[in-house]
C-alpha cells in the first residue's frame, strides 16, 4: 500500500505542476504594496512583488516566501548577541576584547494566502524565523477579511514609514515594536489611513521590590493610530497594570499610556530625512522588545514602591536619519536614536538599572539583484546607568540576503 501511493504521487505530481503553470496567477498584493500588514522589508530589495499560484478548483491562490540571511558581527567591546542588543552592556559578563560570531537565525519562512469569495477576499499570513534559540519560532499568524485584522502581528502602535533601513534586526532601539495577539479594524481612505485595536495586555514588572507579587491583566490593550501616505503617522495606546491579589495578596493598579509619531520626508529625489518620537509611561516592554521577564530586569514597564503602590515607569525615546541612495542598487542611512526611562534613584535596587541608552549607526548596503543584498553596518551603543556609570561599544556588522 505505501509503494502504491508513492507511484500514484509521482504519476500525479507532474500534472499538478502543469496544472498549477496554466492556472491564473496574480501578485498577492499590488506592486509598492508590502506583503505584511504594514511592513516592507526593512534589509534587502523589496519582496512584494512575490507571484502566487492557483489550488486548481478553487478560488485560494498560495504564495510561498522568506530569506535566507547570514549574518557576520565583530564585537569590539561587549558581545552584543545575533541581533544586536544594547542593553547587553548592562551585563559585565557580556565583556569581551573582541569577538567573531557568523548566524543565519534571522531567515524567515512565510506562507500566505487569498482566497476569493462572494463577499470578499479572505486572507491568511503565516511567519517565523529561528531567534533567539535557533527553534522556529512564530512571528506572525493572523487573518484579514475587509478591513478586520485577527492573530498575532504588529501592534497596532508601532509604524515603518520612518524606519530607516538598517542590517540590524528591527532597526535602531527606541522605535515601537512587539507582535502581541489582536483583533484591529483598519479603514482607508485616499491618502489617509484609521486604525484601532484590542491586543493582548501583558506587561513587563520589575523584579526589584516585587518579590511575591504576581501581575495579571483585567482589560485588552487600547491603540489608535493615524497614518497619511507614507509621509506622516501617530498612534495612541493606553493599557492597565495590575497585581493579582488572589495570589500575593496585593492589590494594585496602574495605568501605562504612549503617544508614537513618525515622519519620513523627501529632500530631493535621492534622500530622505526620517524621524521618530515616542513618550508616555509603561512603554519599557514596547521600546525594547524581548521577553516580559528579561524587560523586567531592563527597562520595565512598571514597579513597586517603597509603599506597596504599583507605579508605571515614564519613557521617552528619539530618531533621526537619513537615508541616500547614491545609484539605483546602492545606498546608505546613518542614523542615531536616544531611549530613556526614569526609575526612582531613591530606591538602591535601581542604581545599576538603565537610566539611557543612545544607538548610532552607518551602512552602505548593495542591492545586486531583486532578490540578493549585501552590506557593511557600524553600529556604536552608550548606556548609562542611575548610579552614573556609563559604558559603550561598537560592533561592525556585515550581512548577505538571500530573498524568495
């Protein structure tokens, strides 16, 4: 029974082939448009343009995609990991007199599809790369239908239009990030984008002061945001913190709130001058994007004071580039960008904590083909601590990009 349907899948499998060419193909989304809610591919030539193939009898076209992405950093002060990570100064172990490391965990798989139907087209969006731990692990995983949004993706909060373009994975620190799970309903008109969502509330809690005390979320996570073309955009969040009483006997709220906005504007024909800014309280987990209980230690969301009262942490975080292309297959951005948070220098548990971290960056990236890039990044981080203390590093960074 196995050796007959091998046979069988090797008679059909050419047919299906041949049936798959001739079916009606078309671009999954139109050209200039990203193939990821709200994000073009920040290193590498556009991967948009990607054609589908046809399910033969059905109206579900496929489409199959990703990079392949090696990655080759020398670190001159402080290791700084495979994605690099400025905060990995707040740890002396992380010291080093130089340092080699080559990874290819940033590659990505992703599996979309569209199927057309009386009412609309449905889609689906399936992604995920293999960071931190070299595992596959899941970056997106949502369905559209009309202007409904629900799964896991981008928060609604964060924008790309002044993103710089960057060879480090998710560009300079400070800029809004995090992929929580949400239902969003998205409305355009003309020029002018309106977002809302409902996303997943979690939120990172200082472990100083907090020992015994356990967090929960009574309420989702509120955002709007704004966006005109691809030259302007704000958004809005506000979120509650809370301990569970039921399990520590502490009962305490908070409320966390921001305020993101970037612009990208053209200066001439070859260069763009981007910024962003984004303030508010209890944004620590959005601002530096890793795992609730590693932002706790580093730039949490919230803590508890000397009296028991559970307190959201004030931050602010600022971006500049400029981004040139000098021909049509290369091109540079140099950039820098400041993220601060205010932990209470009262409290000694604090004193080693991060008080500021400032990131600058210049590469000069070479887009040999729609599918293949390769470029050279210096990257130099500055932390400063509450005590004062201040530490700093630099890391060169060379990448190749292979996309499909």
């Amino acid at each position: 029974m196995k050796y007959n349907k091998v046979i069988t899948l090797a008679i059909m499998l050419p047919a299906g082939v041949s049936v798959a060419a001739t079916s009606q193909a078309y671009d999954v989304v139109p050209a200039g448009e990203p193939v990821v809610t709200g994000e073009p591919s920040r290193v590498g030539a556009p991967w948009n343009h990607r054609s589908t193939f046809n399910i033969p009898g059905t109206n579900t076209d496929v489409a199959f995609g990703g990079y392949i992405k090696l990655d080759a950093f020398y670190d001159f002060d402080f290791d700084q990991g495979d994605s690099t990570d400025p905060l990995a100064l707040l740890n002396p172990a992380n010291r080093t007199d130089g340092r080699t490391n080559f990874t290819a965990k940033e590659s990505r798989l992703n599996f979309r599809t569209q199927t057309r139907t009386d009412h609309g087209t449905v889609s689906t969006y399936l992604e995920g790369h293999f960071l931190p731990d070299g595992k596959f692990n899941l970056r997106h995983a949502y369905g559209e239908f009309g202007g409904f949004l629900a799964g896991q993706s981008w928060t609604n909060f964060m924008h790309f239009l002044g993103t710089p373009r960057s060879l480090k994975l998710g560009g300079p620190i400070g800029y809004a990030t995090g992929r929580p799970s949400q239902v969003r309903y998205t409305h355009r008109s003309g020029p002018n984008t309106f977002a809302v969502s409902l996303e997943e509330p979690s939120f990172a809690l200082s472990p100083i002061g907090s020992a015994g005390v356990d967090t929960e979320n009574r309420l989702p996570t509120l955002t709007a945001r704004y966006q005109f073309s691809q030259t302007f955009g704000i958004s809005a969040l506000v979120s509650e913190f809370s301990t569970n009483e039921a399990t520590s006997g502490v009962d305490e709220r908070t409320i966390g709130y921001g305020v993101a906005a970037q612009l990208a504007l053209p200066l001439g024909s070859a260069t763009t001058f981007k910024a962003n800014a984004t303030v508010g309280s209890g944004l620590g987990s959005y601002l530096s994007y890793v795992p609730d209980p590693v932002a706790g230690g580093r730039t949490p969301d919230a803590y508890v004071d000397a009296d028991g009262s559970l307190k959201s942490v004030d931050a602010q975080a600022y971006g500049i580039s400029l981004e040139h292309r000098w021909s049509a297959d290369w091109s540079s951005a140099i950039g820098a960008s400041r993220f601060s948070q205010d932990l209470p220098e009262e409290i000694a548990g604090f004193q080693a904590g991060l008080d500021r971290v400032q990131y600058s960056y210049a590469n000069l990236i070479w887009d040999i083909n729609d599918r293949l890039a390769t470029g050279i990044e210096y990257q130099h981080s500055d932390i400063e601590r509450v005590n004062g203390e201040s530490d700093d590093a630099h890391r060169i960074q060379a990448s190749v990009q292979f996309q499909f």
